[in-house]
C-alpha cells in the first residue's frame, strides 16, 4: 500500500496516495471514484523511478468536502492538482494523469498553467479545447429538448441525485460501473425519458465482471457511505461556471507531450457519439500528441477494466519524456 499524506493545496486540503520517488507523476480519478482506481498504476510507476501519486478529489474520499457547488467548478479543481504538484515537488514541472473527470481537470490544469506542468496523459476523455459554449446547451440540444434522458440533467439539481446515490451506496456503484463497463450487454445504460432518475431501468449484473472484486467494491461503498455524494455530483453542476472561467485562454494549445488512451465501448470517449475522430480533434488541440491507444472490447474504466495494457502505455509514454 502506498503512503497516505495530507497535502494543503491552497484551498482545500486533499488525501494523497504516494510511493516512489523521482519525477513527480500525479493522477486524478474520476465519478465516481477515488484514489484507489490507480490501485493497479501506483506500484509499477513507482518501480519505474518516479514518485507515483494519486489524489482523492475534493469532495470524495479523505480530502475536504466544502459545501458549495461554485466549491466544485473547474478552477477550484485545476487549483487543488496545481496546489498538490507543487507542494510534492517545489521548483519543477509535474506529470499529470487523469481519468473521466480527471482528465479534463489535468487537461485544463495544463491549459491554465503550462509553465507548471511537464507533461499530461487523458484516459476516456480527450482534450477538446477551450468550449464555445456551456456543455448544459450542448445536452440539452441533444437531449432534454427532445424529452430524452441525460444523466448530466438529472445531476443539475440538488438533492434528489444524492438522495437515490445514498439510499443504497452499493447498489448504486454496482450498476453506475457495470452500465458502462466493456462487459455490459447493449441496453445496461438505458434509453429513457427525460424526468426519470439515474437508477431507472439500470440492472445489476449479479456476478460482476473479474476487474472489480468484492474487496474493491467494499472499498468504493466505504468511501462513499464516509463522503456522500454531493461533492462528487457537484462537479456536473459547474457547467457555466467553468465554460466562464475557461474563456480567458481562448487560442492556447497544449504545447506538453500529450498522451490519450481510450476504450472502443466508452460512450465518454467519442462525447455520446458527438465526436467521430477523438485523436483528429485532440490533435486541433494540442501539439505534440505522443500516441493514441484505443482499447478493444473497453468501457469506460479504462486503468482498472485493462490495468496491464494501460499501464504498459502509461510506462512507455513516461521513459520517453
């Protein structure tokens, strides 16, 4: 196990898991989740010759969980990985990691501060640029006008999201990880009216696929009985804010190497569908993408669902910085 420290990021106070040392490789997890999703990343990264660490978000886990949504908005986020980085590793550029959420945070921490970070790797989510307008629009074009269901819409509003996520914490992971889940058969993430709650229609898979063990999800439904669930939901509540806060570095790209690995049975991959060509649009993006790794037959928990395979990328995209 590697060792837990708290880290005073500036704003917040956050867990961190750490092993190894050398070059500072910090990863951010994703919803809903934890530290614990690089459980499988940690120990060979370290072994590798780099300090391996992976943060709990705020709002999850060990870090702090303040009580406002405007807490949750992408600049407040970008501000607690920047915060970490330099309080690991004073004086020197840190390599960043992040997966679902995480990526966009590690993304949008190197967009906003390049000077501060070396290198930056996304899993399931490409970078996409500076938005030209609110996701919420976006979704709601798509989704919510033509009276279908989107999961986004059904965590904009306070209360009942964490209500049904917290009535059965276990059930609720269960069938959130395995709707998009390589192994889930069509149908597992369901089509729905508009109005319906996340859980509607979801089914549980009974035995669940081999990559997420009894002890692991024993270790999801602890942390998140600890934490709840309106830090992690808030996030999804930020939409304008960030779009607002993300408009003043209009025109930059991602100069740092970049790394993208993805599963060809994530839906957040390719945007629901909006984006035909992830690597062709990450590459309007940023200037120097290393490589694209799309996996086959993966869902959306990309380091844990293929741990060997994303972690031999991972150590691969590392020795060559």
């Amino acid at each position: 196990m590697p060792e837990f420290r708290t880290i005073d990021a500036g704003k917040a106070r956050l867990r961190v898991a750490v092993e190894g040392e050398g070059p500072l490789v910090l990863m951010v997890h994703g919803f809903p989740e934890s530290w614990y999703s690089w459980r499988h990343q940690i120990g060979p990264i370290a072994q590798a010759g780099f300090t391996a660490a992976a943060i709990d978000v705020r709002g999850y886990g060990g870090s702090d969980k303040p009580k406002a949504v405007a807490d949750y908005s992408m600049e407040q986020l970008t501000g607690d990985v920047a915060g970490v980085a330099k309080a690991l590793q004073p004086g020197a550029p840190a390599i960043l990691i992040g997966h679902d959420w995480g990526a966009p945070i590690v993304w949008n921490t190197a967009l906003s501060r390049p000077e501060a970070i070396r290198a930056v790797a996304g899993l399931s989510v490409p970078f996409s640029g500076v938005p030209g307008r609110p996701f919420t629009e976006i979704f709601k074009e798509a989704f919510t006008d033509k009276g279908h269901f989107f999961y986004q819409a059904w965590f904009q509003e306070v209360g009942p999201p964490e209500a049904e996520a917290e009535k059965d914490v276990r059930d609720f992971l269960r069938k959130f990880y395995f709707g998009i889940a390589g192994e889930a058969p069509d149908g597992s993430w369901p089509v729905k009216k508009h109005g319906a709650s996340m859980l509607e229609g979801m089914k549980d898979p009974g035995v669940f696929p081999a990559w997420l063990t009894a002890a692991d999800l024993d270790y999801y439904v602890g942390e998140f009985e600890r934490s709840g669930f309106f830090g992690p939901i808030s996030r999804y509540r930020n939409h304008e804010r960030d779009f607002a806060w993300l408009q003043a570095f209009k025109g930059r790209k991602l100069e740092m190497p970049t790394l993208l690995i993805g599963g060809d049975r994530d839906p957040a991959f390719n945007g629901f569908g909006r984006i035909p060509d992830p690597a062709a649009m990450m590459r309007q993006h940023v200037t120097d993408l290393r490589a694209v790794h799309i996996l086959p037959g993966c869902g959306h928990w990309t380091q844990q669902e293929r741990p060997a395979e994303t972690t031999g990328f991972l150590l691969d995209w590392l020795k060559g910085l």
